[in-house]
C-alpha cells in the first residue's frame, strides 16, 4: 500500500491523540481529508475536534499502551499510525519504548504504508536521564518492527495551550520575584502547528522521509532566562530574576511536590537545540515561525488589566 501525496479518505490512527500535541496533528489530517482514529486512555479529550470533522471522518477508541491487545485493536485496518505517547512520569520504558514497538508491528502486519514516532531532540539509549533514553530505546525498537518509520524529534513545543509557556506566564505574573533554573539553558522552541503539519507532510510522502529521522526546532535559540525575561515583556511586567546555581537546582528538583523532578533537571540542563547532524524541519517542506511572532498576543490574559493593560513607552 502506498499512501503517495494525499491522506484523503486514508485511515490514519493517533496514539496519544487526545494530548496537545495531537488534538493539533489531528487539526491538519482532517483538513487533508483523512479518516482518523484517536486513541488513548481518555479519548474523550479530543472530543472538541468534533465540530471539524466531516460525518464518518473521526472515531475514538480507548487504547492502553501498556496492554498489547489494546493497541493492537486500535490499530486494526490502519493506513498509516503516528505514535505520540510521552511521560515524564512513571512507566516511561513501556510508554516510550515499548507501546511504541508494540503499535509498530501491528502496523507493520496490517500493512500501513506510513508511522510516525515523536521522540525528542536529544533522544539516546544511553542517556542518564530516563526520558532521553527510552525515546532513544522507542526510535530503536519501532524501526526494528517498522525499518520505513519516520522519527520526528522536536524541542520544546510551544503553542496557545501548552504546559510550558503557561505555567512560566503563570509564575511571572503571580511572583514579583522568580527564581530561574538553568539561565544559561539554550532551546529552540518549535511551534505547535509547525509539528502537526511535519507529522502530516511525513504520513503524505512514506516513499520520501520513510526510514529518516528529522529534528523539528524553531528558528530562534533563546536561554532560559531570555525566554522568562521575554514573557515578563509580554506581559507588561517588571521582575527580578534570580539565576539559580546548577547545585542549588539539583537539590530542588530531589525534593518532593516540586514542579521539576530530577530527570526534567537533567533534560533541562542539557538544553534542546538542533544538533545541526541530522536533516531539519525544513527538509520537510516547513518554514518554522518564532515563539516572538505569537508571545504578546498569548500573554494580554496574564497582564494585570488584560487587554485593558496600557503599554508603557
């Protein structure tokens, strides 16, 4: 089977669908007329997604990464499967790494023609931070099951609804004065829909990124504390940022009921910026636009009057 340049009327199963990242991937398939599946174990998450589909076009079915069965079933008579499961949690061996192997060989007997894995920039088998390393062990496995996958490794994804930009936005805006975790971490935030339309481009040509794994960055590198610094301005705000030491971190990160457990420390302090060794987001047809291009308009709910807030000269 071969799915060439149009999804129309194609089977396409999201796992791990109804997550951010995903209710956006599913946003640009249905525009290109693809049938899509959303699994996951709350489905009904993507519920919103609705209203955009045509009748017959969106389906959910409740998938369990860690039950074989489950994913199994959910990928029966698929085209084409785009693996989006990630935790910085618990279980992240068998999200990461092995529900990823799992859906591959389903996919592989089912005959898809396309399967795209969303792994991470930094992504190592043998890495110390156990995120990085079972996104690595799920890149090697999937294309052990399914050698024509596509591995598409973002850095950090921003967009409206994101967990990152947000809870920093939140922070700023409540605190006069924010401790900053590694100031001198440098990412390269990529924007949402720019990794939905790269998911998509993938699936629409298997014969041309099957087998080739890309690092989805943005085109703007900022450190941690340029990035906290830009969102205070975005919200009209003026805050003292502390800048805290790397050692003084660590111990922050061990402590329990913390925002940071000591494996984001780890990814963090390691930064997420292209390497520059493997093809980028522009070998897939995409010109990626900056978090600066949207940062002001997000942030008018986080400035003290809204939309009402009179910007200083």
């Amino acid at each position: 089977m071969t799915l060439g340049n149009s999804l129309e009327n194609r089977l396409v199963v999201l796992i791990g669908g109804n997550g951010f990242v995903g209710t956006h991937v599913a946003q640009d398939l249905l525009e290109r007329g693809a049938r899509l599946r959303i699994a996951g174990r709350r489905p009904e998450k993507a519920l919103k997604l609705k209203p955009l589909a045509n009748l017959g076009q969106l389906q959910f079915a409740r998938c369990d990464v860690r039950n074989a069965a489950s994913v199994e079933a959910c990928v029966k008579g698929a085209d084409a499967v785009v693996y989006l499961v990630g935790t910085f949690g618990k279980d992240q061996k068998a999200l990461q790494a092995t529900g990823a192997q799992v859906a591959a060989k389903a996919a592989a007997r089912e005959g898809a023609a396309a399967f795209v894995y969303l792994s991470a920039i930094g992504a190592d088998a043998g890495s110390e931070s156990g995120y990085a390393s079972t996104k690595g062990l799920g890149e090697n496995l999937l294309l052990e099951a399914f050698p024509k996958a596509t591995v598409l490794r973002p850095s950090v994804v921003f967009g409206q609804g994101d967990n990152f930009i947000n809870m920093f936005a939140g922070l700023i805006a409540a605190m006069p004065v924010l401790p900053v975790f590694g100031p001198e971490a440098k990412l390269q935030p990529v924007w949402v829909d720019d990794v939905a339309q790269a998911v998509a481009n993938a699936l629409a040509d298997p014969a041309t990124h099957g087998g080739k794994t890309y690092e989805l960055a943005g085109p703007e590198v900022v450190t941690m504390m340029e990035l906290h610094q830009q969102i205070a301005a975005a919200e009209g705000r003026h805050r003292g940022m502390i800048p805290v030491p790397d050692a003084l971190s660590a111990i922050f990160a061990a402590l329990p009921l913390t925002p940071m457990n000591p494996d984001q420390w780890r990814l963090l302090k390691a930064g997420s910026t292209a390497s520059g060794n493997l093809p980028g987001i522009d070998r897939l047809g995409i010109a990626p636009k900056p978090l600066s291009l949207f940062l002001d308009k997000w942030m008018v709910r986080y400035r003290k009057h809204g939309r009402f807030t009179v910007e200083s000269a």
